[in-house]
C-alpha cells in the first residue's frame, strides 16, 4: 500500500526543495493577454472565459515549475467563487499537476462530524460510488482539515487515508494575526490549546507512518510563529508539517524552517502570491514572460530555504 508521507518525501528528497506552489488565482493576477484570448475564444461566456484564464495561467506556471517545486496547494475558495467553471478550472488544475508528476494538496481546511465528514473525505481525496461504478472526483493527494471539532472529525479522513494512501495537514498553529485568541488559551493542565491539538495529531498519526519515518497525518504549522513551530514538532516529532506563512504573509526563510527536524526533513514550505504574482515585480520582463518570474522566484525560495536549513535560526 502506498504512502502519501513517503510520496512527498521522496519528491521533496527528488527535487532538494522543501516548497510547495499555492495556486489562489485571482483575474488581477493574470496578464492581461492570457485574459484577452479567453475573451477571443468566449466572446458571449465571460464565465467560461475566465475560468479559461484562470487555467491557462496554472498550466504556465506548473510548467515553469514542475521540475524544481514537487508539489502544488490549490486553494478550493478561489475556483468555488468562480462558481462551476471555477470548479471545472480546480478539477483541471489537480489532473494537470499530476500529469506533470506533481503531488497535490488540496487547501480545503473541510470538517464536520459522521457522516457528513465522510462526504467531504470521499470527494477531496477518496472514491465516490456513482450508479454503477466507484471513482475519484477530485483525486488529490491530501487535504488540508480542521481538528477542532475533534476525533470523530478526523477519523473518517484517516480512514480514506489508510484505504488509499492519501494524507491530511490538520489546522495546528495557523499563520493569521489573530490566530492566538484561541490557540494560545492555556487549559487547566497547562498546555496550550495548540499544544493539545498538536498531541492531537501526534496520536492520530501513528498508525499512518511510513518507511520514510514521517506520518501521513501531517499539520499545519505557521511560519509567522517559529517558536511555536519549534515547539510542536517536539510533541510531533513524525508528523509532516505544511507551513504556511511564508513570502507575502511576511516570514522569512529562516522562521519557515523553524518546524523541520534536526536533519533537515519533515516539513514544507507554502508560497502563493509571491509565486504566482512574481512577473508584477519584474520591470525587466515583459508580461508574456511571466512564468519566467515565477520560476525564478521559486529558485531563488529553494535555495534561501536550504540555506537557512544549514544555518538554523531557530531550534
């Protein structure tokens, strides 16, 4: 049986290079020509013309980056307010990425309990069974999912995780601003409540560890908050962890490796926007060129992340 901790692991041992691409599209990101010809081929559809452009421009920059980046994080909100076409661009962006050899972590951050988080689980990284046949919708690899309304909330992902090799990243220590009016209230035992969910998870993984020595029920931890991600990995010390957080959230390289292992390992790093909208910063290229911006973009992250890993800021 497959393994998703060891899939990502040997793609990001594969490429050297700890990143993961979001791709949150929105209209103002697209160059205006990729635009332009969606609007040529749809003249009286403007829905279906910007879905077009929407997975015009993914194609691109999953092209300029397959070979360096092992994995992409489409997040679901940015294709569910396109409405269906928007959706239909999301089922195209994951088959293309995968095409491409790319792991794909759909950023859904989906619970509820029963049955109704079986639901989610089956359509995100399961089978659904259709009048006479059983097959993926989405078929990604993992799903990012909230914890906090407990085990019986998460059992059903780790049971479609276990029948299929597919994996979860399980809201920790998020990366917005606010995120310490719950998560830093300490219980009556002393732990935070962030700690609590990190043993959480720490517990929900064992049973999903792979050769590679990591979980398949990973976490999402910060890179807004080094100390803290330094914290939880001691309480989860194989549980792979997606931190988000870094580039336009305002982290740096060396907070974003603050949560990997003392050999390197077990962690990746998301960049969104500062990927995608690279070519806006770059006056000396022209706008056709902007997957070239994205890819030098996401050397340049590779290499600031391996450097900070050799020189640990945080520890």
């Amino acid at each position: 049986m497959k393994n998703f901790a060891d899939l990502l692991c040997g793609k990001i041992a594969e490429l050297n290079n700890p990143t993961v691409m979001g791709l949150d599209p929105k209209l103002e990101y697209i160059p205006q020509f990729i635009i332009d010809e969606a609007k040529e081929n749809f003249p009286d559809d403007e829905e279906m013309a910007a879905c077009e452009a929407i997975f015009e421009f993914n194609k691109a920059l999953i092209d300029a980056v397959c070979d360096i980046i092992p994995a992409i994080k489409p997040q679901i909100a940015y294709y569910e307010m396109y409405g269906i076409c928007g959706l239909e661009a999301f089922l195209e962006t994951v088959d293309y990425a995968k095409s491409k050899g790319m792991v794909v972590i759909t950023d859904a951050k989906r619970n509820d309990i029963g049955t109704t988080a079986t639901a989610y689980a089956k359509a995100l990284i399961g089978e659904t069974e259709f009048l006479d046949s059983t097959k993926p919708v989405v078929d990604s690899d993992a799903v990012t999912v909230n914890g906090y309304l407990g085990t019986d909330g998460i059992k059903p992902f780790t049971d479609v995780c276990k029948e299929g090799g597919k994996g979860i990243f399980t809201l920790v220590r998020t990366s917005n601003p606010s995120a310490g009016d719950l998560q830093d209230l300490e219980l009556k035992d002393g732990r935070k409540v962030y700690e609590a969910m990190a043993d959480m998870v720490n517990e929900w993984g064992k049973d999903l560890v792979g050769e590679s020595g990591f979980s398949s029920v990973g976490a999402v931890v910060g890179a807004t908050w080094p100390e803290q991600a330094v914290d939880v990995r001691k309480r989860m010390p194989k549980t792979l962890i997606l931190v988000p957080g870094y580039g336009a959230q305002g982290a740096g390289a060396d907070a974003a490796v603050a949560s990997f292992t003392a050999d390197g390992k077990g962690s990746i790093v998301n960049a969104s926007r500062s990927l995608m909208c690279a070519w806006k910063k770059r006056e000396d290229l022209e706008p056709k060129d902007f997957a070239k911006a994205t890819r030098d973009e996401a050397i340049d992250m590779r290499d600031k992340l391996n450097a900070a890993l050799k020189d640990r800021k945080y520890v």
